[in-house]
C-alpha cells in the first residue's frame, strides 16, 4: 500500500514538471454526484477502509516534498548555502527564500537524468499501461538507489548495517532502502561540512587580520565585523565566488 501511494505522489510532482511548459488546455469540471448507502456492516468496513487510506494518502502528500529532498542534492547545496551565509556574516542578505529557490533549481539540474530515466522507464510505460505498478514502482525506486550509491561511502553504509543487526549485503540490490537513505543523508551533511570549511578559511583570516588591526590601533570597542564584512563581500566577489561555489557544488555529483 505505501509503495503504491508513494509511486502515485512521485508521478504526480513528475506529471506537474513535465507539464510545466505546456501550453493550457481546457478543463472541463467532473461530474460530481452523492450516494447514500445502507448502512449495513460490509459497507460501512468498506468506508473505513477507505478514509483510512485517504487519510495515508493525504499524510504522504504533505510530507512528500520534505521526503523528496532528502534524496536529492537539495541537502548538500542548501547547507553550504548556509554556512556560506554565516562565513560573510550576513544576516538577511541574500534571502533565505532566495537561497532555498537556488536550491531547489540546481537539484532540478542536478537531478534531470535520473528524473529522465523514472519518467522513461517507469511513468510512460506506467500510464502506456505496459508495466503493472510494481514493476513501475520499481523501475522508479531504481535510478534514485543509484544516485545515492554513488554519493555515499562504506563507512556510513556499515555504521546503519551493523545499527540495524543485518548480515553484510553482498550487492547494492541486497541492501535495504530504509539503511540507503539514511547513510546517504549522513554523507551528504558530512560532505557539506567539509565544503563548508574550506569556505570558512579566507573569511575567518579576513577576520583575524581586521581584529588585528583595529587592536593594534587601539580601537577595541570597535566591533571587527564592521569592518571586515566590505573586505569579505569584495574578496568574494573579485574571486566570482557564486561561480567557483556552484561549479564546484555541481561537480561534486558527477
């Protein structure tokens, strides 16, 4: 039942990109007509049977975007994002809005042939009504266990196989999804750190350099953050930080 509420979320955000684009068609309103059934015990077990499942289902879908971007490349850009945000010591600028909207395009661009491959494999011949849901879903689970294999690392894949008390797989088919993404989140989150760092190193000398200065001068009670916040926001600048980030950030999936 989850895989095929879950295989029904991931056509529909794949439905809803691909049609981005299109030109507007029209839209005629369903018909939409009431019932009133008998009350006896086989209809009422299957009413409950099915608020439950729209209940699961409407679960699913708010959680869905948060559940999407955990296998993506949306937490790695987004925490180096963030971390650089902290190194200029800028506050409000850019916007988180903005931040989390640069995000999410360069995991579209990120993400574009493992989409083109669910979509090819598994939603057209899915709605072509060549392939059974299972074998949909499967050939959708495929490619994004594939993009996280190639992201994560042994050490992060033993530290949740040996947790969970599972004998050591032999083959990445062997290996549960529910120990994949949670060691592909860990690696992601450690990756961005170490991104993270590096770009800590010239801002904090800036820091230290300003500091310095100003005790050297006697200008204690003069925050250095004033005025190494201009010398950050040029160096950064002169060096097209954005685009040495985004450049470096993007070829760390290849």
């Amino acid at each position: 039942m989850l895989k095929k509420l879950f295989l029904l979320v991931l056509i529909g955000l794949l439905l809803f990109g691909l049609t981005f684009s299109a030109s507007a068609q029209d839209f005629n309103i369903p018909n939409i007509s009431f019932e009133i059934g008998d009350g006896t015990a086989e209809n009422q077990g299957d009413d409950l049977v099915l608020s439950l499942q729209i209940l699961l289902l409407l679960t699913i879908l708010s959680l869905a975007p948060a559940i999407i971007i955990l296998f993506t490349s949306f937490t790695r850009i987004i925490i180096v994002f963030s971390i650089l945000k902290r190194a200029l010591a800028l506050n409000n600028m850019p916007p988180n809005q903005v931040l989390i909207g640069i995000a999410i395009f360069l995991t579209v661009f990120i993400m574009a042939p493992v989409w083109q491959g669910v979509n090819q494999d598994a939603l057209q011949p899915y709605l072509a009504e060549e392939i059974s849901l299972e074998e949909a879903y499967q050939n959708t689970v495929d490619p994004v266990r594939e993009f996280m294999f190639n992201q994560v690392d042994e050490r992060s894949l033993a530290l949740f196989t040996n947790i969970a008390e599972i004998e050591r797989p032999e083959t990445r088919a062997d290996l549960p999804t529910y120990i994949l993404i949670p060691a592909f989140l860990i690696n992601e989150i450690k990756i961005a750190f170490q991104i993270g760092f590096l770009l800590y190193i010239p801002f904090l000398m800036i820091d230290m350099i300003v500091a310095s200065i100003l005790m050297s001068m006697g200008m204690m009670m003069l925050p250095p953050v004033i005025i190494s916040l201009p010398f950050k926001i040029l160096l950064f600048v002169l060096a097209d930080g954005w685009h040495l980030l985004i450049g470096s950030l993007v070829e760390t999936f290849s």
